[in-house]
C-alpha cells in the first residue's frame, strides 16, 4: 500500500512521504519524458493528501476515500485534460476549474486538482499563476509535465519540483512483468526496455501494439535476408513496405539502426553484451559467422546511410528518391557488390 506500491523513483518517493504527511504542501510539479510515470504517481500522491488513514507511507488504500479515488468518484480529486476533440485545455474549462478549487472540499479536508501542464497555452497558465501565489489552505494542485521550457518561469517558481528519472533494467523488469497477463521471456523484456530506453510507458505501448513486433521482424529478417535477395527485390517488394508504412518511418529507421548495431557488435566481439535484438541473437551469430566478408566499416557505412536519409528527408527530399537510395546502400554494403 502507499508509494511502497510504486516502483522506483526512491527519492522521490521519499520526499512524498514527508509532504504528504505535512499535509498540505503547496503546488507540487512531476517532470521527466513522456510515459516515465507522472500520472501515476500523481495519482498516488493525491491518494495520500486525501486518505482518511494516512498511513507513514502514505495513503491505505482501504478508506473510503482511497475507494473513492480507485473509482474515479472522488468529488474532491479532479484531473485536468483536454476535451475530447482537442489538442490543449481550454482556458473556458480551466476557468470553471479554477472557480470551483476554490469551494471547500466535499469529504475530505483537502481538494486536489491534477493538471497536465504540456497541455495548457500560456494564457491558461497566466490564470493559473494567480492561485498558485495565492493557494487556499484546502488545495494542492500536481502539474505534470514532459517539456519545462513551456512553463512559465513565475509558475516554476511558485510549485516543488519533483524531477522523474529513467528506470532500472530491474525495476523496468519487475513493472513489465507487474503489468502483462502473460508471461514474458527474460529477452523480451530486455528487448521491449532497451527500445523504450526504460521508459515504462513507452515500453508496455510497444509490448501492446502488435504491428510493432511485426515491424521489428520485418526489418530484422530484411537485414539477415540482404545478402541473398535480388537488386530488383529492393526496388520492388521491400521498398513497397517502407512505403506502406511511412507513417511508422522513425521506428523502422531505429529498428535498421538496431539490427545493424547487432551485427557491428558481434563482428568486433564474439560475446558482446549490449545485444538489442537479444531474442534473436542466435540468427545474429548465424549472420555474421556466413558473412564473413561484411567488414565494421560497411555497417558504418550502412548506418550512414541511413543518417543521410534522414538529412534528406528534412530539405524535403522525394520520399521515393530518398528511401530506395538508402534501402540500396545498405544492400551494397551487405553483399557481394560491395565489394565492385
């Protein structure tokens, strides 16, 4: 129960404990990436500000204000967002929400207002600047945010920041495994918070979205496959799946970084430990052990490649021109014409 229940972040935890247990502490801000865990440790924290049973650690999860907030019927816990429809708050909405703070809390002695502050403009902000010089004593607001420098300076100066760091490879382990129905391989959690870069969020999205896993085979099976395919098959079928799937172009690009860095990785040592793609090292090993002529500097090359595709795709490059361009220097660099 309480922030025991949350993994990692134990600095921060700590100091939650201490103000909630103060009671009312102020306007509180969680920062740190997208996914990293920000509304879920607002949540809990709101939990604790208006547990009937404050517990050390924070809320008891038992009361029926705990209840109430596990619900989503807590008449004094609100969480601010966009309408449906919209891309930012509207500054109408947070006016009302503004008005209302103000009332006095339903059941519990405080009243917490939960905003995503990456989606106010800084009209809404300004509103906002003036109850937060100036809080009532029955009201905590939590701003959560991924980017500060959209906030105002006057409103970074008037909250407690509470920065939100990366995950361990255990702490990541132990909230994959917490959050999937199904049992999950040691080297797919491996795989899953190595491309999240152990951003939980992020790392059970991708755990969810199959087209991802079947992008993931796709471009790895491409790389292993390039020394055996036909030019034409480059211009033609895989080219056709590039183009399909455009919208996805940063994930594949990543997973082509990936599987080349795999290969690199295992050309320069026979026991690498930084291995990516490790569910499927054993085609990697396979790979490399067949092609033994694919030398450091093609899959540099390769890799630049694929940098240059990028440049280009910035000056507004022909998607066509530009991705066929790449898709064939990497196939130079991994096969015979590489060498003519």
């Amino acid at each position: 129960m309480g922030f025991n229940c949350l993994t990692g972040q134990e600095e921060i935890k700590s100091r939650l404990r201490t103000l909630t247990n103060r009671g009312n502490s102020g306007s509180l801000l969680f920062t740190g990436t997208e996914g990293i865990g920000k509304h879920l440790f607002a949540r809990e924290t709101a939990k604790a500000f208006l547990c009937q049973n404050k517990t050390s650690d924070g809320a008891c999860n038992e009361c029926a204000s705990c209840k109430y907030i596990d619900a989503g019927t807590h008449p004094d816990y609100v969480v601010v967002e966009p309408t449906e429809g919209r891309k930012n708050i509207r500054i109408a909405d947070l006016r009302e929400i503004v008005r209302d703070a103000e009332v006095k809390p339903q059941i519990s002695s405080t009243k917490v207002i939960v905003i995503n502050a990456d989606k106010i403009s800084f009209d809404c902000q300004n509103l906002l600047l003036k109850t937060l010089e100036e809080p009532s004593d029955h009201l905590v607001y939590i701003l959560l945010c991924s980017d500060m420098s959209k906030l105002l300076q006057t409103i970074l100066s008037r909250v407690t920041e509470l920065p939100m760091k990366a995950y361990t490879d255990e702490e990541m382990e132990r909230i994959l495994l917490s959050n999937s129905s199904e049992t999950i391989a040691d080297d797919k959690i491996k795989f899953f918070s190595s491309f999240s870069s152990n951003i939980p969020g992020k790392a059970l999205a991708l755990m969810g979205d199959s087209e991802f896993m079947e992008e993931r085979d796709y471009i790895f099976d491409l790389i292993m496959r390039m020394p055996r395919i036909r030019y034409t098959d480059i211009l033609s079928d895989e080219f056709k799946f590039f183009n399909d799937n455009k919208g996805r172009i940063d994930e594949l690009l990543l997973l082509m970084i990936w599987t080349l860095g795999d290969v690199a990785s295992l050309i320069g040592s026979p026991s690498p430990s930084n291995i990516k793609n490790i569910d499927r090292k054993d085609e990697l090993v396979r790979f490399v052990t067949e092609n033994g002529g694919i030398t450091l500097q093609n899959i540099s090359n390769a890799e630049r490649s694929i940098m240059e595709y990028i440049k280009n795709s910035k000056i507004n490059a022909t998607f066509e021109v530009a991705c066929c361009n790449m898709l064939l220097s990497i196939y130079k660099e991994l096969t015979d014409e590489k060498n003519g």
